[in-house]
C-alpha cells in the first residue's frame, strides 16, 4: 500500500512539473539576444522579432508584454534594431515572416504551429523552455537559472534553414 501512494505521489508531482513552467527572465531575454546579434542582424526589411504567446493564457499573455517591455524601456539592448511585435499564436499563419521569435511563457503545447511556422519563414525561434529544444520544436533555447545555458536543436534547426557559425556552435550544447 505504501508503495502505492509513493509512486502516485511521484507520479502526481512529475505531471505537475511537466505542465509547469516559468516566466521568462531579464536575464533569459538578454542572452537571447547576444544569441540574436552572434546569428545576426535583421533581414533588411524584416527588422521585426516575433515575441509569440497565447492571449488565451493570461500568464503567456504577460510575459510577451514584459518581454516587449524590456525592449522598449531600454533594458534589453541589441546591437541590431530589432523592432518587437506581439505575436498571437492563434494567428501566426496570417502574419508577416518574422527573422526571429522568442516564444513567452506557456507556448508549450503550441510547439508544433511554431515550428511549421519557422519552417515556412526560415525563421529563429528562441525559448526559455528547453524542452522545447529537446523535443527538436525549437532552435535555441536559453536558461539562466541557476545558471546560464544555451542549448540548440540541430533538427529544428535544420527544419527551419538557420544556421550558427562554428564559433557559436562550440560555446553552446547540441541536441
């Protein structure tokens, strides 16, 4: 019976951690965007980065405001100008290619329209959900606690036509 309740108990606490996540961070979104400047600037004419959410969760919703907010405020400085824009999942087929997207909080089970999406556009897509990158639905994805990582997807990557320079390549782990 112990035995039992421990492994529900076990189970119970995976499920919950699974369908966890976190809001990004400063910190996350200013390691992103050195990963932007390493890749390169904007294409000219697209100087746009997608920041992509659910307006359907409020969580998503905020942390694309904040993340939009740093960028406007001056906390998150590129050495390229790019122009953020709030992208509605629901609607990322009817918007323009994005050269880059940094995906907000709680895009997890969208992983799938944001990956055709990069696919169609050639498009950069940066998380702090690593296991985004893991499952191969994400390019690059960025933790910065408690410290900070960098990780890549060589299929989603792949999929989507990016490529990084070697130097970028040797910095970071692959997946």
């Amino acid at each position: 019976m112990c035995r039992v309740l421990a492994l529900t108990t076990l189970m119970v606490g995976c499920l919950a951690f699974a369908g966890s996540s976190s809001a990004t961070t400063l910190k996350d979104v200013k390691v992103e965007v050195r990963v932007l400047d390493f890749v390169g600037g904007p294409v000219e004419g697209s100087p746009y980065l997608g920041i992509v959410y659910d307006p359907q969760n409020r969580e998503s919703l905020a942390d694309a405001q904040t993340i939009e907010s740093w960028f406007g405020n001056g906390d998150v400085k590129a050495r390229n100008a790019w122009v953020p824009v709030l992208a509605d999942v629901h609607r990322l087929g009817e918007l323009p290619g994005f050269r880059a997207a940094i995906l907000a909080d709680g895009m997890g089970g969208f992983a799938d329209v944001v990956l055709d999406y990069a696919r169609r556009y050639a498009t950069l897509t940066i998380s702090s959900d690593l296991a985004c990158v893991r499952a191969g639905k994400c390019a690059v994805g960025v933790s910065s606690l408690p410290r900070v990582e960098v990780i890549l997807s060589r299929q989603a990557s792949q999929l989507a036509g990016v490529s990084f320079p070697e130097s970028f390549r040797m910095m970071v782990t692959e997946y």
